[in-house]
C-alpha cells in the first residue's frame, strides 16, 4: 500500500457519523484544518498530508496496528470516540469497525515529540488486522540478531 492520494484543497468538512465508506474525500490541506490551530501547526505531515497512527490496546500496551490520519481523520478521531483514517489505497476516510463490527474505542491520542506520528490508545473490539487476526503484526516476525544493553 504505497499508494500516495494526491493532495487536493478542500474546505475543512463537518465530523460526520456515516460510515467511512460514503464520507470519502482527499486529504484537507493545513490551512483548512479542523484542527485547533496549534495542534495543526505542531503535525508535521508528509508530502500527501498524512501523519503515521499507531495503534495500541490501552490496558495491555499491546501495538495493533499503523493506520494513517490527515486532519480532519484525527479530528473525528478525537472529537466522536471512534478511530478514522485515511485509506492511501481507496483515498477515502473509513471508520474502524463500520464493515467489520471489530471496532476501536479512543482512549486517548498524543503526538509523538517530532509531531509526525500520533500514538492511538483504543479498546479494539475483535481483530485490529484485516487479515483477521488480534494485531497486524501476529505471525510476522522477522529473523534478527537480537542486541542486548551494557
């Protein structure tokens, strides 16, 4: 999924409940951020305006997931209690859990000290991945040759 949307300028859009799938549009740029201006100014976005969200279970610190957020994806993220993001392959906002019923819950949200990446802390209902299993990350460790401190 390497697919980048292209960043199109839009005016900041209301946070709506309907599912993802009919709220589908680019990227906002910054300066039509529904973000408080503060906080829009400390993201540090990339060239599609798109900052990395990791995703973590709030009482076992267990990572889920890597989604990805513009402004107004966080926004609906920190103002409705569900998790939004932006969808890089379809370009399109989509609400964790409106297809699957595997939800997450907001717990809280902070941003990382660089501002480009946001730690999202849910109660994840079902599985996180796609794939169907707990986390995206199940099954899928790689060889390394472990280091060790001192």
């Amino acid at each position: 999924m390497s697919e980048q949307p292209t960043p199109v300028p839009t005016a900041g859009t209301a946070v709506s409940q309907a599912p993802a799938s009919s709220a589908g549009s680019a990227p906002a740029e910054p300066s039509a951020s529904p973000l408080p201006e503060e906080l829009a100014a400390a993201l540090k976005r990339d060239a599609a305006g798109l900052v990395a969200a990791v995703v973590q279970q709030y009482d076992t610190n267990e990572v889920l997931m890597l989604g990805w957020m513009d402004d107004e994806a966080l926004h609906r993220t920190m103002t409705t209690g569900r998790v939004t993001f932006y969808s890089r392959s379809r370009q399109e906002y989509w609400r964790k859990g409106d297809t699957s019923g595997h939800v997450q819950w907001v717990k809280s949200v902070a941003m990382d000290c660089d501002g480009d990446a946001l730690l999202v802390r849910v109660d994840q209902v079902g599985a996180a991945c796609h794939t169907g299993t707990r986390t995206c990350f199940d099954g899928r460790a790689l060889d390394v040759v472990a280091g060790q401190a001192g």
